[in-house]
C-alpha cells in the first residue's frame, strides 16, 4: 500500500477517533490560545512488546488530536492535495504542537494496546505552520475571483462565455478560488470584440481579430487591482469557429499578465473596508484608529466615512486578510470589538464595552 493513501486514512481517521474540542487560554502564555480535544491510539502488539506498543498507542492518539485541529482549520480538499506535507511537518511532530496531555484510559488486548487522551494543542502553532503550506492566493486572504466579460462578433453581442472559462482556468491553475461573479471578492470584468479580419490568401481558413480589455476590481471598495488590453487573431475554416479562436487566444494572452498583476497588488496594497458599529463620539473613534495603527500587520488606517454611530474605515495590511485583521481587533484589550460578519477584505465590527 502506497504512503498517500495511508496519509489522507490517517487523516480522515483522526477527524472520526478524536473527541470534542474547546478553545482555552495556553497555560504557558496567557495571549495564546489551545484546542483542547481527546483522541484515540491504537498500537499493536508484536512479539509481547507490551512497553512499545504502549509508546506506539500514545504516539497515534497524538497524531490524531493534531489531525482534529488540523481538520478544523483546512477544507477537505486541502486535506487531500496536502496529504504528505500535513503529515511530514505537522501530525508526525507532535512534541512541537501539543503543549500537555492527559491518558484518560488504557486498556489491552493479545493483539493492540488502547489509549484514550486529552490533548492541549497551540492553535497559533498550528496556523501558522499551516499558512506556510498554503498556496499564494491563500496568503493574500484567499480572494473569491468572479468574472463578468462581454462578448460580440461582427458588432453583434453574444451569450457566450469564451473569455472568462479561459481566464478562470488560468485563475484556478494558480491556486485561486473562482466563483459567482455576484459573490466574488474580485471581479474581473470588460468586453471583447471579434471582428472579420481576412480570408485572402488562407488556403480556404478565415481570420477574426479580437480586442479585449478587463480590469481586476475589488467588490465592495470598487479598488482597481490591474487592467489590460490585449489583441489576438485566430483562424478556422468557418466564420463562428475563427471568432472563438480570437477570442480565446485574447484571454490566453492576457490571462498571465493579469493574473500577476492581481498577485502583486494584493501583496502590494491589500486593503480591508472595515464598518464599525456602536461608536459613541469621534473622539473614541480616533483613540481607536490610533490603536488600529499600531498593530505590526497595519501599515496605514483611514476614515472613510461616518454617519451616526457607524463608521467606514479602510485598513490597509501588510500582509493577510480580513479574518487575520479580525483576530488581532478582538484581542485589542483598550477596544475590544465583537466581529458580527467577515469575509477575504471586508467585515463588520461593533465596539464593546471593556
């Protein structure tokens, strides 16, 4: 039996033998939190080496409760593509990521030693070894990338969607998540045109010319990331079949510049809208911008706008996203605020009472 198939069973097993999980404060460091889960190990028995299985069982529980945490924080999709990566640099190490454990039962028989414990496992530890396997995209909040692109041929619009399936595999191939365009955290929107070039001299083919041009913006903030234009031809031995090829040879061409651009400008200026709720005059609302600011991931803080007791507030981040931002506000001990909604660059805070 191959190693992959073993680690993504181990994997699947830990999420189904561990128990329930709590968050608590580290007991090493207060500012830190653990999960705190039970799990089961099971090592065999060979040649009466009751003492090995007995390390084998515990080391297993172990493996299990990481994979629980482990579970709890990537999709299943991420479990499998990771497999061998998860299990080298994090379940196989579990001296580095549990900081105690209890044996809350063992038990035995001819054949397998039983153990039963509760794992206290860092959670920052976790997340951030998990955030260095993750795939660019992910790193830069993991944008939903929607697409919204026009087509016409000879002047005449068309249903089609030629462009955006060429662009959205190239946006797929490069680790990023693609969805609806009216749910998307970033839309790639514009038009192309494919118009009748030439059939002089093609040995019976004919040849379109498309033109397209897209900007990458952000929903929400209405922030441009990258804009293109591109040309390309294309040729067939019918009228329909050049246009698509034109088309499709437009968005081939554009797909990687405006890829790398969207990369660049997330890593350059990504920027959270923030609306917060319950501020009680701007003289609050600007000790809390000052705090915002001197957060290390908070490279600049500004007022958008304000009306009543909401304010609109742009965040921009050195690195990460949203849901990073939002762990660092609710730890803030002068402004703790409750996170009411949060999504890749843009959520939804209310001051509370310290």
């Amino acid at each position: 039996m191959k190693k992959y198939p073993r680690i993504i069973a181990s994997l699947t097993a830990a999420l189904l033998l561990a128990g329930c999980s709590a968050t608590h404060k580290s007991a090493l460091n207060s500012s830190y939190e653990t999960e705190m889960v039970e799990a089961d190990g099971i090592g065999p028995i060979v040649g009466g080496d009751l003492d090995g299985a007995k390390k084998t069982a515990l080391h297993e529980a172990m493996k299990s409760a990481l994979g629980l945490v482990v579970g709890v924080y990537v999709s299943q999709e991420a479990m499998v593509s990771k497999a061998v990566l998860i299990d080298d640099t994090i379940t196989s190490q579990t001296e580095g990521y549990i900081e105690k454990y209890e044996v809350l039962k063992e038990n035995h028989d001819e054949n397998f030693y039983k153990t039963k414990i509760r794992a206290y496992v860092r959670k920052e530890d976790i997340t951030a070894k998990l955030r260095k396997l993750e795939s660019e995209p992910q790193k830069l909040g993991n944008p939903v990338i929607g697409f919204d692109i026009s087509e016409s041929v000879d002047g005449k619009p068309q249903a089609t969607e030629y462009a955006s399936l060429e662009l959205k595999s190239r946006f797929s191939d490069a680790g990023f998540m693609t969805g609806e365009k009216d749910k998307a955290d970033i839309l790639i929107r514009g038009a192309v045109k494919s118009d009748f070039n030439t059939r002089e001299d093609l040995g019976g083919f004919i040849s379109y010319r498309a033109g397209l041009s897209i900007s990458a913006v952000k929903q929400g903030s209405g922030e441009t990331l990258a804009a293109l234009q591109e040309t390309a031809g294309g040729i067939d031995l019918n009228e329909p079949a050049a246009a698509r090829a034109a088309i499709i040879n437009s968005a081939k061409k554009a797909g990687d510049e405006l890829k790398d651009g969207v990369l660049k400008a997330l890593r350059e200026r990504s920027i959270v809208r923030v609306s917060l709720l319950k501020i009680e005059n701007m003289n609050q609302l600007s000790d809390f911008l000052k705090s915002v600011r001197n957060i290390p991931l908070v490279r600049a803080c500004w007022l958008r706008t304000m009306a009543g007791d909401m304010a609109s507030i742009d965040i921009g981040l050195r690195s990460g996203s949203a849901s990073d931002l939002s762990q660092l506000l609710m730890k803030n001990p002068k402004f703790p605020v409750k996170i009411n909604r949060t999504s890749s660059y843009d959520l939804e805070a209310e001051l509370v009472k310290p």
